[in-house]
C-alpha cells in the first residue's frame, strides 16, 4: 500500500515537474528573441542555448510521460471508486490501448498536416527556391513570438519538410493524447451502451465529436476553397487557434463526464481492465 501511495506521488510528481519545466524553458527562452541581442558575436551561444531547450523539453515529455504511466498503472492496482481511477480502469485493458495508440498516432499525423509542421508544397521546389541540400535541415535559434522559437527546419525532399515550432508540438502531443484518452473512454462506453446497461447514445460518443479540435480548420478550407490566398490562411490559423483553446478543457472534462455513466451504483467500473 505504502509503495503504490509513493508512486502515485511520484507519478503527480513528475507530472506536474515537466509540465513547469517546458513553461519555464518557453519563457527563459524568449529573452533571447530580442533582434537586438541576437548578434553574429552571440550566434554560437544563442545556438548551443536553443539544442538545450529541446534537449530539456524533450526529457520534459518524458518525465509526464513516466508519471502519467506511474499514476494511471497504481490508479488500477489501487481500484478505488473516485472518476479518475474509473478512467484509469476503464482504458487499461488491450482493446483501449490500441484504441489510443491509433488516434494518438492518427490525430498526431493529421495535426502535424493542419499545423504545417509536416509541410507539402508541390508547387516549390525547396532546392531551386530556397537553395536547401536535400536531404537536410537546420534550427533556427531567433527571432518571433514566445513559444515559436527556436524553430527545427527539415527538408527531406524537394517538396516535403518539416516545422518544428516548440507551442506546436507541446500542442500537437497534448492534444493528440487527450483525443486518444477521449476515443478509448468513448470507445468502452459505446459498447456498454450496446449491452443496455443505462449508458446513453449520446454519452457514448461525446469523446468522439470533439476528438478532432483541428478539423474545424481542415474543413473550412474545403468549403471556402483557396481563391482568398494569404488572407484565409491567417483566417483559418486564427480560427484552428481558437478551437484548440476551447477544445482542450473540454477533452479534459469529457472523460470524467464518460466516467460517471461507467460507473455502478456501488461506485466501481463497469469495465473489466483486465479484458
């Protein structure tokens, strides 16, 4: 009992270490996006500084990483009778691991699409217009806005690359797992609903109509079309944006929604982890 109480703490621990850590590194970092500081004197330093900060970001993810395993995998030895152990229990089993794995992984890919991280321009040649080695890349240590910097460049063929912007991938990972946790939980819920144990339809698949806060901008565009240029880009950066803002508590909140309809009246999961 007292180890399982010591890795849940251990487990929050960690949690709540990497998530200060990448706020801190965002923040320190930006004193360096001043142009003014940003001399060829400082270039070495101000490069060795932006390797740390992924370096430390990276063990950042990690860390969550390490604790959320730690909390989840106690939650459900403990098997207690609060909302975040029915979530615990609830996408523990084999089934909701793959269920997870695939929209983490495909949600991840579809984010990287929308956010221009992974970026597709047949229409330029990446050797011809900006004169890249292909393949290669490089990392931009300066300049722009707080969390845009520093900024990974890669070619890897003339039409293909990608952008690595720090607020991006923290976002990208973010909300990749919470869709995943959200299609799990909603996953199990629908077929406890199929078993007409008092699991609504509408319960069921609440996890699954907001699993996609990217799509809004997605589908804008095939809507509008392309003719407005420069302008609906910015439109529809602005509105993805904003979609994401609002759609991360709400990924946050939904689980616990769907925890409560798997739930018994004597408090325990209808879900059996070890199915």
């Amino acid at each position: 009992m007292e180890t399982q109480k010591s890795n849940i703490h251990s487990g929050k621990k960690l949690i709540v270490l990497g998530f200060t850590t990448i706020v801190v590194i965002f923040i320190m970092y930006a004193r360096y996006q001043n142009s003014e500081t940003f001399t060829p004197d400082a270039m070495d330093s101000i490069q060795r500084i932006a390797y740390g900060f992924y370096i430390v970001l990276l063990v950042s993810f990690g860390a969550i990483t390490y604790g959320i395993y730690l909390y989840h995998g106690n939650k459900v030895m403990k098997k207690g009778k609060d909302l975040i152990t029915i979530i615990a229990l609830t996408t523990w089993n084999t089934k909701s691991k793959k269920i997870f794995v695939l929209a983490f992984v495909g949600y991840g890919i579809f984010f990287s699409l929308v956010s221009g991280t992974l970026v597709y321009q047949p229409e330029v040649n990446f050797a011809i217009h900006y004169g890249a080695k292909i393949p290669s890349g490089f990392l931009s240590p300066c300049c722009d806005e707080i969390g845009y910097m520093p900024k990974i460049i890669v070619y890897l063929t003339e039409h293909i690359g990608l952008q690595i912007i720090p607020i991006n991938l923290v976002l990208q990972i973010t909300v990749s797992y919470l869709v995943g946790l959200n299609a799990a939980i909603a996953a199990s819920a629908y077929s406890i609903s199929k078993k007409g144990r008092g699991m609504s339809s509408i319960g069921a698949v609440t996890g699954l109509f907001i699993a996609c806060p990217t799509c809004a901008g997605a589908f804008s565009s095939i809507f509008i079309g392309t003719a407005s240029g420069i302008a609906l880009s910015i439109a529809l950066t602005q509105l993805q944006t904003l979609f994401i803002a609002i759609s991360i508590p709400v990924l946050v909140v939904t689980p616990f929604v769907m925890a409560r309809r798997l739930r018994n009246s004597d408090g325990s999961c209808k879900i059996d982890p070890t199915k």
